[in-house]
C-alpha cells in the first residue's frame, strides 16, 4: 500500500461502518485485488481487533491532501461523489 485513510459511513444497524480508501501500488482489480482486500481484512482484525475490519475498501490512483500533503479524511464523501473515480470492494 502506498496510502490509506479511513472513514466512518452511516449504518441502519451499526451506526456506522467502516470504509478504506486505499491506493495501492499493485493491482486494484480481479482476484489479485481480492487478495490484497483479504490480507487487509485480516491484518487489522489482528492489529485492531474484529470490529475495526473495513465493510467496504475502495481503491483509487490518490487521495486529497491539503497544501501541507496531509490527507483529507473530513472531505471523502462528497469529493467521492464528485470524482467518483475510486473502484468498490463491498464486504459484508
């Protein structure tokens, strides 16, 4: 992974779910995508624990930052919106 933000997103059940955005310097698509999804998955039911695991991971070419380089977490949802150009991994 070259860089990663997370983000909460509203959940009926939950109250919120958690969402990666990813950019990664392999693949982002197809089986070697699933993989990459998995060992994420795994890692941070390991490191965090099983209710920090992300429902959704996304993969895309860059992430946000302000001036500083620092990343934009607070503006995903509508800069996603706009740029839609982030691939989704659902997992539930």
């Amino acid at each position: 992974m070259a860089e990663a933000a997370v983000v909460g997103k509203p959940h009926e059940v939950k109250g919120e779910s958690v969402v990666a955005y990813v950019c990664s310097k392999g693949p982002s698509q197809g089986d070697e995508a699933k993989k990459i999804v998995a060992e994420l998955r795994d890692w941070v039911g390991k490191e965090i624990g099983p209710i920090a695991k992300p429902d959704e991971i996304r993969f895309g070419d860059n992430l946000p930052k302000t001036r500083s380089g620092k990343i934009m977490r607070s503006f995903y949802a509508p800069w996603l919106k706009a740029r839609n150009h982030f691939r989704h991994l659902h997992f539930g």
